[in-house]
C-alpha cells in the first residue's frame, strides 16, 4: 500500500520551492510564495521576505488603495544582488521590466495573513 504513494510523494518534493511559471507575448509570469526561486532571463529570482502590506481591506473604504512591496534576491555570475519591488511601480532588472502584478489572499480588516500564505505573481518583460 505505501508504494503506490512513493510517486506522488517524489513528485511533490521535485516541485517544492518552485514557482508555477507561465508565458505569453514573450513575458514570463510566475506565480511565488516566499522563498521560492524561479528564472527569468536565465537567471534565479527568489522572493525574501513581504516587506510592506499596506493593502486597503476588501471590506473598508480607504482614501489611499495601498500597495504591496517585496524583498527579492537575484543571482547572476555567483554574486547576490538584493533589490525591492513594490506593487505599485515596476523594476528594472536582468535586461528587462519586473512587475509585480498580484499579491493573493486579498487583505481583510478581520484577520491577518501569515507569510506562508501569500502568493505574488510577478512579470518579467524583456
């Protein structure tokens, strides 16, 4: 009985800490949690840590609509270049535009999201 879940269990550790990936009109979309790393460009991009949620709650009317901002570490040629990307302008980077297009689960006035929760989805254009 165990065996017929060893493949399921192998399958699910080749994709932990792996972004899901997309691409259309030759931008690359990835969908991260904190500390995933993905590629873009051919080079490795890990989200650190949430640095900012300043998200108006679904449920509040706000003067200001917020905005999100996170830490990403990008590797090129062995070195580590630390760089802050916020929802509410893009970056440039590795020859081309990041954009921080979505940050889920939606901010609500009556809980808090932990870390592990987050997903951001982020846009590279070239």
């Amino acid at each position: 009985m165990m065996m017929k879940f060893a493949p399921l269990a192998f399958a699910a550790a080749l994709t932990a800490g792996c972004a899901t990936l997309g691409s259309s009109n030759g931008d690359r979309t990835a969908v991260m949690r904190i500390g995933e790393t993905t590629q873009f460009a051919g080079t490795k991009v890990t989200v650190v840590k949430l640095l900012e949620d300043s998200r108006c709650p679904a449920e509040v009317n706000c003067v200001w609509a917020g905005r999100v901002k996170i830490s990403l570490a990008i590797v090129r040629d062995g070195g580590t270049n630390m760089r802050e990307l916020g929802s509410d302008a893009p970056i440039q980077a590795l020859g081309g535009t990041l954009e921080l297009l979505q940050t889920r689960p939606e901010r609500r006035a009556d809980r808090i999201i932990a870390p592990g929760d987050y997903r951001f989805t982020i846009r590279y254009m070239r």
